[in-house]
C-alpha cells in the first residue's frame, strides 16, 4: 500500500519550494504521457484539457486545479496521487525539494 504524506501548504512555503513542486508535478504528467507514447495532442482530446493548458502544466507554469489534474490522471488512467504525492524516505517522511 502506497503511503500518501498530505501536501506540504504552499501558501506558507517558500516560493522556491512551490516552484519545485509544481515542476515536479508537471515532470510526472510528462513522463507518464511519455511512458504511454501520446503526444500531448493525443492527451488533451482524451482528458479534455487545451493542449496549451497541458504545456503550460508539464512545464511547471500556473497552478493547476485539482478538477484539471483529475482529468489529466484519468486520461493517463493514474490516481490523481501518483502525480501530486510528495516523494518519501523509507521512514514515510516528506523529502524535501530540492
């Protein structure tokens, strides 16, 4: 069972920590997408997501909400936690981003 540690609150973060997190969040969009072979193309039609929406994403830009990540996770047929879950020590404890 994958344990899930609650998102760190990004309102009271460092910019630079929410900045990493975002990346990293769009650094796993794409690399699922990737894994699947679709283009990004391929991956709006099947979520319903603009193709720019999803650049913009994957890039690390913006702050997506949750309706359009549960989407994106949908099409990539995914938990809406693989992409947002913070990585873990074997411990269960947040690593922190770099």
């Amino acid at each position: 069972m994958t344990r899930i540690t609650p998102v760190t609150d990004l309102r009271r973060g460092s910019a630079p920590a929410a900045e990493a997190y975002l990346k990293a969040v769009g650094n796993r969009v794409r690399q699922e997408r990737q894994r699947l072979g679709l283009s990004r193309r391929a991956l709006a039609e099947t979520s319903g997501v603009s193709e720019r929406y999803l650049a913009e994403l994957e890039r690390g830009a913006g702050n997506a909400s949750l309706l359009v990540l549960r989407k994106v996770a949908q099409a990539l047929r995914l938990r809406v936690e693989h992409l947002t879950s913070e990585p873990q020590d074997d411990d269960g404890h947040t690593i922190a981003a770099e």
